[in-house]
C-alpha cells in the first residue's frame, strides 16, 4: 500500500478542458480558500494560454486574477505551466521573454511549476528550471506520451535521464494528453521511467477522453506513481482528468493513503457546478471508447478546435473526414506528440488537406517552421516527399530561411515600450487592441454576479414552458424580466 498526494486541476486543465480557459477569478475566489483547505500537494492554476483567454475574451487582467487567487490559496503552493520555447503563439518565443515570463509568475506567488516540450529541448527546460530555483519553487520535468511507432520504451527512458539529472528539476511528470494509456503499455513504460529518474517522485496525469483514464491512475499506482492530478466531479472526466472523488474513493477501497479531506469536495463541487451551468459551459463530463480517438490521439480542446473550424464552413458533416486526416498527416511529419503546438498545427493542417481538396497546396508558416526544425529534432522522419513540398515551395523557402530571432530583455523592453515585465509580457502575448479593451473595462471582479438561485431556476424552468417570449418574475429580493432569443 503507498500514500498517493493529489494534485488539484480544477482551475487549470479542468477549466480548459471544459471552459475552453474561460474561468474569471471570481468564479473560483468564493471557494479558493476551500479547495486551499483541502489537502492537495499542489494547485495547478495558471499558464500562458489562460492569460491571453482572459484578456481578449474576458477583459480581465490575468495578473491582478492571480493576485487574487494565490492570496486566498496561502497554504498550498500554486502551480503554473509553460512550453520551454514558447510563451502562448504557436511559434518560437525568445529565450529572454521566457526567463522574464518564468520570473514574473514567480513574483506574483506560483511556486510549482510543469515545464514541458513536445520536441524535448532539454536545454531549455534545464535552463528556465534554474530560473525557477531562484525563488525556491518546485519543478516538475515533463514527458509527453504519445502512441507511436518512434515512441518507444527507450525513447522515453532517455528523456527521463536527460531530465532528472539536472538538480533543478525535483519530480517527473507522465502526461497522457490523449488518455491512451493501458496498463500493458505502461507495465513497461513506467518502470523504464523510474529506472531512470534517480529516484525523484513520478506524477500522472491523464485527460479521460477515453473514459479510461480512472483505471489507469490505479495501475499507475501499482507501478510506483505517488502523485495523481485529477479535479473535482463537475469539472473533471471527458477531456478533462478523472474527478478526485472517484480517484480517492477508488484509493481508500484498495488500502491507499492521502491527504484530501474529502468533506469539502461536495461545496466545491456544487459551487463550480452551478457556475458552470449559468455560464453555459460544460460540466459533469463523460467520454466513450473510441478507436478513431488513438489513431488521431487530438486532444480533448482541440477536437473543439477543430469543431469551430469546419463549423466556419459549413463543413461539421466531415469530422470523421478530418480527424481520420490528423492521423495520416501525424504520421507524415514524423509523428509529433499531440500536444500544444503540434496538435494545433496537424490538426489545422489536416483542415487545410480537406477544405482545400488539394493535401498541402496550403501549408501555414508554423508547419514550415517545424519542418525546418525550428522547435527542435522531430521525433521521428518526416515523409521525404511531403518535406520536400513544405520547404520548396515559394513561402517554404521564405520561412525555413529566416530562423525565430533571439533578442535581450533589454532590446524587448525597448521593442514593447516598458520596463514593466508584467506589462511586457502582456504586450507580447496579445495585440494592443485587446490589452486596451481590457483597461478600459476596469477593475478585476471579484464575484460572478449569476451564480444560480431558487428564483433564477424557477425563472429558467418557467422561460422553458412558457408560450410568451417575455416572463417576469418578482419576489420579495429579486425582480425579473427575461426574453426568449429569436
């Protein structure tokens, strides 16, 4: 039997996942300090692509919403994520922005952090670990699983080497973005880690696309994992990972230890539960078996993605067209983890192959940027003959020649117009048009003012059945007027 910590992903991957990383401060502040109380060994929270979320799509200030939540989360360290080449674009981020964007989340409370990369530029992730040491903070290395024929046991073993050597780097993390992982595959995968992680604690984490993702946690823990992410019930399963209720009921059946006090997970549950479903997005999430999901493996977000693209044109008919495209085009750059960029990247361009009629006739310059191996050494060959028409095309002869630059903090300062390097980073992450949108909008909100009530569910079940397009509804706290859309 083995005493398992718990890591919280509730306002990170779950949030995601399901929310599409729409989740304002306020909407999780009422129960911070709850889930704080809970017991978890971390709080994953915050990453590049939730700052750009929050301001072009929210107006929020993402920094003064992590002030907020890291101070009403004191007890647990909060974590933050990020690509060790890249801030939030699908390209290449200077290496000084990184350092600065590493410093900053630091200065603002995180002190746990995940740093991965799908191509495994171990340098990098060696280098901004350092930074992160500056401050004390924690650093998970991470390794991106994916199925196929170049990811093999050994594969994964050297990167597990590669990564746990550096002093900086205190625990390695097995990242299933897909949930494909099954315990034949893992009873040699995981103890190849091990072997070779000089005894640092390994962490699991499993998107439950699949609806398996509850089983492999246990068989996980069989062979030798201590530290599971889940989230809780409403915004766990689905592309989400599995819910900390059924991970921690399942551990004290089988004769594990932990340290969730499971008392608090049903406020919390109900809280993100009702604003969830005033908000209108997703909750209380499930997924079914599917084999078209471990020949693409397109993670759960980017099946929605994909989704609005072809909705655009007209064109959601041809899903199964498109995600049977991702696999093949997968399989011809050389197999790249589906992960952020790269499932972004195959799965546009496998759009692209489809809506154009012609397979490559149209290549974005990110796809042009990793042929020329821009991100790093692909995991396996790219198909020679679709290499040859990404780079020898007019814009792949363009592109593949002029390398990402790499400039000081000095000369980015000088390049966004501060010496602020929380407005830096801003700066660098969205156009000016959005960041001013979000100044204008005004203070942070510290509460989401439409959680549900008696009076607003009543008014929602009466809007449901009434022949009226217009129901009012007064009580002695609360007057109403709500209009059916057209």
């Amino acid at each position: 039997m083995a005493h398992i910590e718990l890591l919280d992903e509730t306002m990170r991957d779950g949030q995601q996942a399901l929310w599409g990383m729409r989740m304002q401060a306020g909407m999780a502040l009422p129960v911070a300090p709850m889930v704080d109380r809970t017991g978890y060994r971390v709080i994953d929270l915050s990453g590049s692509s939730m700052f750009e979320v929050q301001i072009r799509h929210c107006q929020e200030n993402p920094w003064d919403g992590l002030d907020l939540l890291t101070q009403a989360m004191p007890r647990t360290p909060i974590r933050a994520g990020m690509r060790s080449n890249a801030s939030v674009t699908f390209g290449v981020t200077p290496d000084a922005l990184m350092d600065a964007w590493m410093r900053q989340l630091n200065v603002h409370g995180c002190r746990s952090f995940w740093i991965y990369d799908v191509l495994f530029n171990i340098d990098k992730t060696h280098r901004l670990a350092k930074v992160a040491k500056e401050f004390g903070s924690e650093v998970s290395g991470a390794i991106m699983f994916t199925l196929s024929p170049v990811h093999t046991d050994e594969y994964y073993a050297d990167k597990a080497d590669k990564l746990s050597v550096c002093p900086d780097i205190d625990t390695i993390l097995l990242y299933d973005t897909a949930g494909v992982l099954e315990k034949e595959r893992m009873k040699t995968l995981l103890p190849a880690i091990i072997a070779n992680s000089r005894g640092k604690p390994i962490e699991f984490h499993s998107n439950n696309l699949l609806g398996q993702s509850g089983k492999a946690y246990l068989d996980a823990v069989d062979l030798g994992v201590t530290i599971l992410h889940t989230a809780v019930r409403p915004m766990a399963n689905g592309p989400s990972v599995p819910s900390t209720e059924i991970t921690v009921r399942n551990l004290e059946l089988l004769g594990h230890t932990h340290n969730i006090d499971t008392s608090l997970l049903p406020p919390v549950a109900d809280h993100f539960e009702k604003v969830g479903k005033v908000a209108g997005f997703l909750v209380n999430q499930f997924a079914e078996y599917d084999v078209l999901s471990i020949q693409h493996q397109v993670p759960g977000g980017m099946v929605g993605t994909l989704k609005a693209q072809l909705a655009q044109q007209d064109m959601m008919h041809r899903l199964d067209e498109v995600l049977t495209e991702t696999a093949v085009v997968r399989k011809e750059l050389g197999y790249p983890g589906m992960a952020t960029p790269f499932s972004q990247l195959v799965g546009t361009q496998a759009v692209l192959n489809i809506l154009t009629g012609k397979r490559y006739s149209v290549i974005p310059d990110e796809v042009i940027q990793y042929a020329a191996k821009f991100y790093g050494e692909p995991a396996g060959p790219i198909d020679p003959n679709i290499l040859d028409v990404i780079l020898s095309s007019p814009r792949g002869k363009e592109v593949s020649s002029t390398p990402p630059p790499q400039p000081t903090i000095e000369e980015l300062r000088k390049q966004y117009g501060t010496d602020d390097d929380d407005e830096l980073i801003l700066r660098a992450l969205v156009p000016e048009a959005d960041l001013n949108k979000m100044w204008a909008a005004g203070p942070i909100k510290k509460a989401y003012p439409l959680l549900a009530t008696p009076a607003l569910d009543q008014a929602r079940r009466l809007m449901s059945i009434a022949n009226s397009p217009v129901v009012q509804l007064k009580t002695a706290g609360l007057e109403l007027s709500l209009r059916k859309r057209a």
